[in-house]
C-alpha cells in the first residue's frame, strides 16, 4: 500500500474516497491568471501561513490584534486573503498583489482598532479576488461595514470589559463619522 501527498491533505488510494486538492497560491496577485489562481487557490481550501514583519513592538501589536480575530472567529477569514503584515513608516494600505497589509506603528498601536482594520483591508482583498470593485466610495462603505460587524461581535464575544469599552468607543466614533452617513 502506498500514500500519496497532496498539499497538506494525503490520500490512501486503496479507500474510494474523493478529497479536495489544496492548489497553490501564486507568489504575487497581479495578472488575471494570478487572480485566477488564487481564486482556485482559495476555494480548495488555501490558507496562508501570517507572517508579521517589523520591529519586536509591532509585531508584539499585531499579535494582540490576531488575538481578538481569534476570539470573533475571523483569524482564519484573514489567513485566506492575507498572507503578511508589514510594518512601514509611509501610509498603512493593502497590497493587493502582494497579499499583504503594509501598516505603520501608529495602525497597530490599539489593538482593538488594528483587528477591525486588518478585517477590513482582508475583505478589501476578498473582493480584489472575486474581481469585483474593492477600491471606491461603494466598496469602501462595504468594507467599513465588515469592520463595524468584527467590532459589534468582539463587544458581544469578550469577556474583557475594557475590550468591550473600546469596542464601543470605536463604534460611537464610527457611528458619528460623516463617512458612513
């Protein structure tokens, strides 16, 4: 009997048993192929390994911000679209064809505000996928929208109350925004 290795999935071909091969995420997401790739990727079941890269403080940041992901049950939603954390000293953004989010200190600096926004940039990259518009005045309410919901199910989902307090606190401010209006 012999066992064949597909992804991190193995097949005993001995077993009539049909199983999903986990295909390869392309090294960068630019072309239509590459999008399409990592489409196929995603849909087998691809999910990125995070890597965080910047200083001990912030990777020690973000790291605190994948915890409250953890809680919410989202860590794995951005595993799927993202694949590294960046710290830089210009504007926080995602990176589309990298798969990554490139943050500043000052983006990770609350944690409870840095998980909400590493939701947002993987729902940003969840579209960019799916080919749709990720970019824009619709697309930015969508992806603000997914950021309110991670904050409202970390509020319901902790036991912290000065996680809960801050939730609220982040949820005032973008409630009062003129931006969600």
């Amino acid at each position: 009997m012999f066992q064949i290795r597909y992804g991190a999935k193995t097949i005993n071909p001995s077993i009539n048993l049909v199983t999903k091969i986990e295909m390869e995420f392309p090294e960068r997401v630019y072309t239509k192929d590459e999008v399409e790739k990592a489409r196929k990727a995603i849909e087998s079941g691809h999910i990125h390994r995070l890597r965080i890269v910047g200083g001990q403080d912030f990777k020690q940041k973000v790291r605190e911000a994948l915890k409250l992901l953890k809680t919410t049950g989202q860590y794995n939603f951005l595993r799927t679209y993202i694949r590294l954390i960046k710290e830089i000293n210009g504007l926080t953004q995602l990176r589309e064809a990298e798969a990554a989010i490139w943050a500043n200190k000052y983006a990770v600096e609350d944690p409870v505000d840095a998980a909400s926004l590493f939701v947002q940039k993987a729902y940003q990259m969840k579209e960019y996928i799916e080919g749709k518009l990720y970019y824009g005045g619709e697309a930015e309410l969508r992806s603000t929208e997914k950021r309110i919901e991670f904050l409202e199910k970390l509020k319901e989902k902790t036991k912290k109350p000065e996680i809960k307090k801050r939730c609220e606190e982040i949820l005032k401010n973008w409630r009062e925004s003129i931006y969600i209006l």
